[in-house]
C-alpha cells in the first residue's frame, strides 16, 4: 500500500512569508508525528496527534508554529512570518497506534531565504 | 518524562570490523526500544526493535541488547560494509506513548 506522503518537497520562501506543509499518513493510522530536522541534526519533534485527542504540542518551538489534523487524515504543518531559522527538513510519520513504529515520509525541505 | 542518551556521536570503524552504539533511558516504566537508520538525505527506518519482554534480538548482522536493571540497550552490527554507513537513532517508550529519540549516532565504514 501507499506509504506516507508529503508535498511539497522542496519549499523556497522568502523571510517573513508563511508555508503550508501538507502530510497524507498511511491508511488506518490513528497517530501522527511531525518533526523538523536541521542539516547534520537529529529529529525535533514538533507535534503529534492521536485520534481524537487533543494534539500534544509540547514540541513546537514558537507560535508561529501550529497544525492541524482532521480525524485519521490529512495534516497540515503551518509556520507563519517564516525566519531564515526554519530552514530546515520538516518529517511527518504516522502508526498504527501512539509509540508504535512509525513510517517517514519523504519530508519537505523548507529554505527560507 | 523519559530522557534518552546515545554514544557515540560519530563512529568511524574499518570495513569488516563490529560497531557498538549504546543508549540509555530513564523512564523505568520503558518497554519498547527501536533503532532507526537514516541514510544521507534519505527517510528514517526501522531497523530492528526490542521489547522490555526479551534481553537480545538479532537479525542477521545486527542485533539490539537490552538491560533493563542498567536501563541501557545497544546495537550492534558484525561485519560491516559500506552500506552500513547512516545516522542510526534510537528511541524508548513507555505503553501508549510517543518515541523519545536519542540524538543520532553518525556511523562512517572505512573502506
């Protein structure tokens, strides 16, 4: 079956801009991560999501900083005023259930210039 | 909450040779122990895991140990080769929670 799924895979913004990034999980995955992951750096998580729960949050570095998931589907990852800072690869991953394996997808690699 | 610490950083052995990393946790309550390889500007993947249940997994050349007394785990791959060359990550977690990632080792195969 499909595996996870992100667009777009290459973002170019200019400083102060918001982005949109977009994450469809694999079918039937009720949890939902997402993580930023700097060049040479290690995964910072950002957020997750658990079905219908509230969304843990803990992870986002600022307010500009906010996602959204509708259900079991699509996530969207938004950064607002973007800073050169957020340069960065930003992973989703989905499971089956919370603290199982999870499945990356390919990532969107955001620059903002 | 669970605090998750890998070594080495950077680990740079000769083709042929066994690599060692280690990582320890500190939730007790931890059960479940995944290791990720991520090689350069590819996707994280599971590699192989290990349950709190068992002390050993191997598959193939790599294997995962675990102690929990010493609430540490480890990966080990025999008989390297250049494709075993990637950032490896390891995680804890307790039931029903998210991963707590270690912060990558970067593994370098000599030829």
């Amino acid at each position: 079956g499909a595996g996870v799924s992100q667009s777009p895979s290459n973002k170019v913004t200019e400083k102060g801009k918001d982005v949109e990034l977009r994450c469809d999980p694999i079918s039937g995955h009720t949890a939902l991560y997402w993580y930023r992951q700097r060049l040479g750096q290690g995964l910072e998580f950002l957020i997750y999501f658990q079905g219908n729960s509230a969304p843990d949050k803990s992870g986002l570095p600022s307010d500009r900083f906010s996602a959204e998931r509708t259900g079991e589907s699509v996530s969207t990852l938004t950064i607002q005023r973007t800073q050169q800072e957020d340069s960065a690869v930003y992973l989703c991953a989905s499971s089956l259930v919370i603290g199982g394996e999870q499945y990356f997808g390919p990532g969107t690699r955001l620059t903002v210039t | 909450g669970e605090n998750v610490e890998q070594h080495p950083s950077t680990l740079s052995v000769q083709e042929g040779d066994s690599a060692v990393i280690k990582c320890t946790y500190s939730d007790s309550a931890s059960n479940y122990f995944p290791w990720y390889k991520q090689e350069l500007g590819k996707r994280p993947q599971l590699i192989i895991d290990i349950r709190s249940n068992v002390g050993e997994k191997k598959d193939q050349r790599i294997a995962v140990t675990l102690n929990k007394t010493a609430k540490h785990f480890s990966l080990h791959i025999t008989e390297t080769q250049p494709e075993d060359s990637a950032v490896y990550f390891c995680a804890a977690t307790p039931s029903n929670y998210q991963l707590i990632w270690g912060a990558g080792t970067k593994l370098i195969i000599k030829p």
